[in-house]
C-alpha cells in the first residue's frame, strides 16, 4: 500500500517534517528531504505494528489527491511511501485456493525471479491486497 507523506521544506535551521495524513497521530522528520522519506517510513511501520498489536482498524491509504485540498498542507510537498501490510493484518491461515496450472507456473516463475514474495503465498496475498485497494477507491 502507498501512503501518501507530505512534507514540509527544510532549511539550514529547520528539519524537513512529514506528516501521515491517513494515520492520524503519525509524524517524522529528517535532515534532508531523503532522511525525511526514509524516516517516514520507518515511522509509518511503527504506527502499524502499534495498531495491529492493540488490535485497532488499520486505516486505508487515500489518494495524494485527496490531500490536495486541505489547507494544513498548503505548500508542502507531497510523496508516497510504500509499505507492505502483510506483517500488520494479523495472524495466516492456510486455505486451498484452486488455480489453473499455467497461472501457478506464472506466479511460481516471478516469485523465483522476484525474491521480495518470498513464496506462492506472498505473491498471492500482495496481489489480493492490491486489489482490495484499488476497487476502494
């Protein structure tokens, strides 16, 4: 999922600040405008793990341009970071799950070239999730 980061300009004197619109309570900062997204991210990790281990919703991303609008963030300088939910939707269960062969062969050859899935499941899970994410908009 890509959350949506703004950003507001440093300087010599000033850090760059970012804020997570869609998790609320969610900030960071960094010396540069990479340290910022990079800080970003781990801050947006932390804020997940916290909700998933109180057991809160994890909220949705929205759209940059959703954000656009509101005059809090007139002036910064919006990006997305992109994280991979997974670890923060709870426990797995094992389903069967019926697939044609020549769809398995596709899904098993991009995870065997494409280490970031890690197995089958990982595919299918990253795949479900984008998905669900798309038709919410």
């Amino acid at each position: 999922m890509h959350y949506p980061i703004a950003i507001e300009v440093g300087d010599e004197q000033y850090a760059y600040s970012v804020a997570v619109p869609d998790l609320p309570g969610c900030f960071s900062a960094g010396d540069t405008f990479d340290e910022a997204i990079a800080n970003a991210r781990e801050a947006i990790e932390g804020h997940l793990e916290s909700l998933a281990e109180h057991g809160d919703p994890i909220p949705t991303a929205t759209s940059i341009e959703q954000h656009l609008a509101d005059p809090d963030y007139a002036g910064w300088v919006w990006a997305a970071v992109e994280v991979d939910m997974t670890p923060y939707l709870g426990k797995s269960h094992k389903i069967n799950v019926t697939l044609p062969d020549l769809l398995i062969k596709r899904i098993d050859s991009r995870v065997a070239k494409q280490g970031d899935y890690q197995s089958r499941s990982g595919f299918l899970a990253r795949a479900a999730l984008h998905e669900l994410e798309r038709s919410a908009r």
